[in-house]
C-alpha cells in the first residue's frame, strides 16, 4: 500500500494552493507592518508602495512653487501672510514663528479656553432651542466662533454668546 497515492492534478493543486496561501500570509504581515497600517483609507493603499511616490520629496527638483493666484490674497501690498507668500525659505522663516503657538503642548494648554467657550455655547443652545421661532444657528455659531478667538488671541471672551447679540464691528468680518 502506498502511502502517497496523489495524482499529478491533484499535486499541482495542492502546489498551487501552497502557494497562494503563502502569498498571501507574506501580504498579511506586510500589511500589518505597512506604514499605514495604522492610519484609515483605502485598503489597497497598503498593498503598495505609492505612498513613498505620493509623499516625498521630489528629488533633484524645486519644491513646489505657489503661482501668482495666490497674490490676490494680500491686503496689504507690502506684507504677505504665511498662505499668500510664494518664497519657500519665507515661508519656512513664517512656519518657525507660528510654531510653538501650534505645538501638541501650546495646544493642550489652550482647551480649557475652548472648552468653557464650547460649554456656554452648548447651554445657551439649550435655552434658546426651545422657543418657537427656532434658532439661526449660524449666528451662534458665528458667535461661537469669534468668542473662540478673543478667549484665544486677547484673552477674553467677546461675550457674544453670552449675549445672543453680533456686535456691530463682527459685521465687516462676516
């Protein structure tokens, strides 16, 4: 008796299903050691290497430069901001004074702000919401909004959402 009694079809098959099975156990872990393992997208991003030609760096060539659209952007003639200047090394000088006011710690230091704003805004919906007339919410959150940036810029609220009222001068920035 014969301990092997395969027919060669029956081999090629189980070659065949050796093989794939090993593919795709060397795909699966290089999928979960893919550099974008951990990130959300399209799970075929991971079964390539387009990533590296997406995002780096164009080498031996220019950084990308802005065109002139973004000259339209400048009130004033003289000065620039970090999103209309088109000169990377400016821009990068522009990126080094703004960026310890966006770094993870800044940031974390300046929840709370948000938050008490966010709170208020939360509770005056709450009492408003009930009337029946309704609500323009998107006063409030323009309210919301510029509340946010005077807690955050000068260090107190404008007490638009303590109010319910837009102030005359938010007018112009609307």
């Amino acid at each position: 008796m014969e301990v092997f009694n395969y027919s060669v079809p029956t081999t090629l098959l189980w070659a065949f299903a050796f093989i794939c099975a090993s593919f795709t156990l060397l795909k699966w872990r290089s999928i979960q050691r893919h550099p974008l393992a951990r990130f959300p997208g399209p799970f075929t991003a991971k079964f390539s290497n387009s990533w590296k030609d997406i995002y780096d760096k164009r080498k031996g060539h220019s950084p990308f430069i802005k065109s002139d659209f973004y000259d339209g952007g400048n009130f004033a003639a003289e000065a620039h901001s970090i999103v209309s200047v088109r000169d990377p090394d400016e821009h990068a000088q522009m990126r080094r004074y703004l960026r310890d006011a966006f770094s993870d710690r800044s940031l974390r230091e300046q929840e709370y702000l948000i938050s008490q704003v966010i709170d208020h805004f939360i509770d005056r919906i709450g009492e408003e919401g009930g009337k029946p007339d309704g609500i323009d919410i998107v006063m409030w959150f323009n309210l919301t909004t510029f509340d946010i940036i005077g807690s955050l810029a000068f260090g107190q609220s404008f007490g638009g959402v303590s109010s319910g009222l837009l102030a005359s001068y938010f007018g112009h920035f609307i």
